[in-house]
C-alpha cells in the first residue's frame, strides 16, 4: 500500500488540564516548554490535580501522532511507528489509532518492562501550555519495532524532533533516514521544542544532512535552530537553507522559506483557549494539503485555518465534523 505520509514519534497518552501559573510554579515546571520527567515524578503532580478538581481530557498523543490523526481525518493514508507497552495505556493508544483510520504494526512490549509514555499536558487561562512528559517505553525503540518498507513506501516521512532525546530512538531514526536516501521520499521534521533544539543541537544536525526537504518549526524553534536573537535573522539564516522552513509566529500566522522565496501567511482572527495541539495540527493540515498536490501558499492557508480551529478548543482534537469543515477550506 502507498502512504501518503509516514511519520515515527513518542506514542504518548495525553492528559491535559486546566491550571494557574501559581500551579506551574509550584509543581517546579518550566512553563511553556516540554519538561522531560519520570512516571515517579508525575505521581506527586497528578495527586495535586485531584485534589484541586483540575478540568482534564485525555487521548492517544505525541505530537507525530496527532500530526497523522489530523492528515487521515482528511483522507490522507497514514502509517505510524511509534511503541507502546502491553498494558491498558497501550490496548487503548492502539485502538484509537486503528478506529481514527490510522495504520501501525500493532506490536507491543511486555508491560512488566516499561509502561506506555504519558504526557501531562497543563494549559493556563493565557492559552499557554506546559508539558511534562514521561517517554517509558515510547523512548526505547528498537530496530525490529520499525516496518521499513511501509515506512518508506511513502510521498512524504515525517520525523519528529522529539525522538533525538533518547539514544535508542535517535539510532533508530538515524537508519531510517539512511534507507529513506535515494528513495523517491520527502523528509519533514519538526523541530518540536526550543529546548530540545538548544539541548540536542549536534543530533539535529546530522538528521539535515540527511537531505531533510521540510523544516516545521515555530518563531521560538527557529531562533534556537539558527543561533541568532530574533525571528527576523532566523528567518534569514532559513534562506541559506537548502530546504524549505516553515515558521508558525503565532498570532502573525506563518512564514515559508527557501533560497528562492519568502511568502508570509496571515493568521486567522481567533479566540485563543488553548495552544496545545496547535503546531501538530498546523503540520497535518499543510503536510495533507503538500500530499494533494497543492502550492506552499495554499498549504501554509489551509495550515494556518487548522490550527486557529485546534486553538480555539480545549484539547488537541477537534470533532469528526469540525475536521471536515476544516477541509472545506482546502
């Protein structure tokens, strides 16, 4: 079967909830940011939730995932790898990927070992959200765990940046992109976070010199990314790129960029209530309109449409009938 899109990620169950800044900086957690944390660590955090009544939803997530969730919601075909434990966490990841449409190899790890990844996902009244992720099992990929030729029988192979934290999970994708060379194949990576940009700068080089075709990032991602100190010399370094960057700036909507050209997309006027979700969905919605054959300003629109719907709802999803109405807009 021919894929369009192709992706490897953390396969996270997210919770999210609702809290104050007083919340964040009490619980120690850098707010804004993804905070890498322990199953033991989320134990006193989560017994603090409870105790406050903290409004929550949960679903299967990470950020690749609710990437291809939005894309096949649009009738793109789908394949993601990403690891989950044999425990309930993981029959109910695995269960909404097969029900939303997505497909996967459907392999498990013995839960005695490691449990399925979890991600609290705490959102402020100011739309800022705040992670604290335990990647268990999802961080401990293996060779085996990979169908390199579902894969890599694909238009476009999304990677996300999130998998460079953890060594097992960076060799893996490291031999993906290996095989993907030479292949009739696009490569998009995200760079998913600015601390993780700052933090695992060498390994985000070597995935570029991959032929990566594809950067998604936002203004935050691009600054750290570059090495420079504003979003408009960020947006400068992209142009000496040999791939083509696009940069979310918020509110300002997004940029495209490559040595040729630099299109400026404007934002939908919106209510914001919460930012979580946003970045993935905006790359669904461009990597889908990509896959259909449509130009870069056209892409960055229909992205930029998306990801105001994602913004002005409580969780990373919208309902079946929202993504279809997002769809019209293509």
């Amino acid at each position: 079967m021919k894929y369009d899109i192709t992706a490897i990620g953390n396969a996270l169950v997210d919770t999210q909830f609702k809290v104050s800044h007083e919340f964040i900086a009490e619980v120690g957690l850098e707010i804004d940011q993804m905070n890498l944390s322990s199953a033991e660590e989320h134990a006193p955090i989560i017994d603090k939730l409870k105790k406050e009544n903290a409004e929550s939803v949960s679903d299967c997530g990470g950020s690749a995932t609710n990437t291809l969730v939005a894309a096949t919601h649009f009738g793109a075909k789908c394949f993601h790898t990403c690891v989950v434990a044999n425990d309930e966490d993981g029959h109910s990841y695995l269960a909404n990927l097969k029900n939303i449409g997505v497909n996967h190899n459907f392999k498990m790890r013995d839960a005695d070992e490691v449990p399925t990844g979890k991600c609290l996902i705490l959102v402020t009244a100011d739309a800022k959200r705040t992670m604290s992720t335990a990647l268990n099992v999802s961080a401990l990929m293996r060779m085996d765990d990979i169908d390199f030729v579902a894969m890599l029988d694909t238009d476009i192979l999304y990677v996300e940046g999130y998998m460079v934290t953890s060594d097992e999970n960076y060799s893996v994708t490291l031999e993906l992109l290996k095989r993907a060379s030479g292949k009739n194949v696009k490569i998009a990576l995200s760079l998913s976070d600015p601390g993780i940009v700052m933090g695992f700068r060498d390994r985000f080089t070597e995935l570029e010199s991959f032929g990566v075709d594809y950067i998604f990032c936002n203004d935050e991602e691009a600054v750290a990314f570059t090495s420079t100190e504003s979003i408009d010399s960020a947006l400068d370094g992209l142009t000496k790129k040999d791939f083509i960057s696009i940069v979310t700036t918020g509110s300002k909507g997004c940029s495209i960029v490559n040595k040729d050209e630099l299109i400026q997309v404007k934002a939908e006027n919106i209510n914001a209530v919460d930012t979580n979700g946003a970045g993935d969905m905006f790359a669904g919605c461009f990597l889908y309109a990509l896959s259909q054959g449509n130009s870069l300003n056209e892409c960055g629109k229909f992205a930029n449409y998306g990801a105001s719907k994602i913004v002005e709802t409580f969780g990373p999803r919208l309902t079946e009938s929202g993504y279809h109405e997002v769809l019209k807009k293509l």
